[in-house]
C-alpha cells in the first residue's frame, strides 16, 4: 500500500513538474524579447609614466619616478614582460639603473542596451493603471504590470490602460533603454639599459707614479794604498828609548 502511494507521489511530481515547463514556454513564446546593443563613438585617454629602477628583491620593484617620488610594486608576475632595447625581459631579469616607460590606454565606448518586449492578447481583466490580465493565443492568462506612460495598441489605434475593455484584443510592446559605458585598459611596459662608463679621453697622457730608488749605503773609510804602518813603529820604538832614559835618570839621582 505504502509503495503505491509513494508510486502515485512520484507520478504527481513528474506532472507537476512537466506542466509547470510547458506553461514556461507557452509564456515564454507568447511574450517576445529582443535585445539590441548600440555602440557611440570611442575616446581614448594616454597617460605616461617614467621611472628608474632602485631595487628588484623577488617579486617586489622599487622605482623612482620623474617627479622623485619612489613608487613600490609588489608581487609582480612572472608572466609579466618588458621590452627592455628589443629583448623581452621578466621581472628577474631588471637591474637598477634601468629606465622604465610605463603607457596606460584608457578606452571608454559609450553603449546603449535595448531591450524590447512585445505581448498580444485578449483583456480578461484590468485594474488601471497598475496591472492587466491578458488571455493568450494558447488560452492561458497571465497578469502583467503596466509601466508608466505604457500605451496599447487597440485595432490600430493607441490607448492607455484606462481605455482598455474585457474581450479587447490588445499589443503591446515596452521598450527600455540602458545606457552603459565599456571601459578598457591596456598597459604596455618598456626600457632601456643604463649606460655604459665613459672611456677616458685618447689625448690625455695617464700620469704612472714611479718609486724613488733607495739610496746606497756608504763605502767604509779605507786607508790610501801608498800608506805604512812604519812610521807607527818608529813612534813607538822612540818612546821606549825616551822611558829607559829617564829610569836611568832617577836612579843615579837616588
């Protein structure tokens, strides 16, 4: 008993849920929609900026602009690439000194989105100036809000919801406008290596500082080759005889 019921249930469901699409589409094709997209006229806004690369530590860049405030980049990605004198290069591969041109497009198109939505049918009931209930080509009715200002179109000629009658056959159509704006940015980085040093100038002679020599050490003194050591001989054999001399002297005086 309880698996019949629970078979019937299920059956109900499935049903429901059938009719509930069927009135979807059935509604869905008495309605019509129909969106538009009308694009004006571009412009464009060109903003650059120059900068000298301070530091590159990871993924971080530090940069000093031209007005010399230091501008700090974090977590630059690695897909990222500049074009540094031709070569395509990564956030890795930048060095101080380096000079970075950074131009920012901005692209504002002005758009307009229109949306038009158009419905026929019989007036079944009607509670001006609010709402309406139509009675569709497939027999189902379905209440509509009246907008603002919304005219129906009654045998070729135009009424507001005060003029609408039961059993009148009745188009109308709404049209809404959205104006929006597409905006687009594109960057594009670029640079150049910093110079090389200047070589020092071909006609300058470069001054080479040599060392003083150190002075010799002086000759000892040496005795001229024509002199003798006789004349010391001669010396001392004088003054021996002089000392006997007077030995002899004081002796035969005492």
């Amino acid at each position: 008993m309880n698996s019949r019921r629970r078979r019937a249930h299920g059956l109900l469901l499935l049903a429901l849920a059938v009719l509930c699409t069927a009135l979807a589409v059935s509604m869905s094709a008495q309605v019509k929609t129909e969106t538009t997209t009308t694009a004006g006229q571009s412009t464009q806004e060109v903003t650059v900026e120059r900068g000298e690369v301070v530091l590159v530590q990871g993924n971080d860049l530090v940069v000093k602009m031209e007005d010399g405030t230091i501008r700090h980049f974090p977590n630059v990605s690695e897909s990222a690439r500049i074009n540094v004198d031709g070569q395509q290069l990564g956030i890795h591969d930048l060095k101080p000194g380096m000079k970075l041109q950074r131009t920012i497009t901005i692209t504002s198109t002005p758009k307009t989105i229109t949306t038009v939505q158009t419905v026929t049918g019989k007036v079944w009931h009607v509670t001006p100036p609010s709402s309406v209930i139509l009675t569709l080509e497939d027999g189902t009715n379905q209440k509509f809000r009246i907008p603002k200002g919304q005219k129906f179109n009654v045998d070729g000629q135009e009424t507001d919801a005060w003029g609408l009658r039961k059993g009148m056959k009745v188009s109308a159509t709404k049209i809404v406008e959205v104006p929006t704006v597409e905006v687009e940015h594109q960057r594009q980085v670029s640079g150049t290596m910093p110079p090389p040093p200047p070589p020092p100038p071909v006609d300058q002679p470069i001054l080479v500082a040599a060392a003083a020599p150190e002075p010799a050490p002086a000759a000892p003194a040496e005795l001229p080759k024509t002199g003798s050591l006789m004349p010391l001989v001669g010396l001392l054999g004088s003054l021996s005889l002089l000392t006997s001399f007077a030995l002899r002297v004081i002796r035969t005086t005492f």
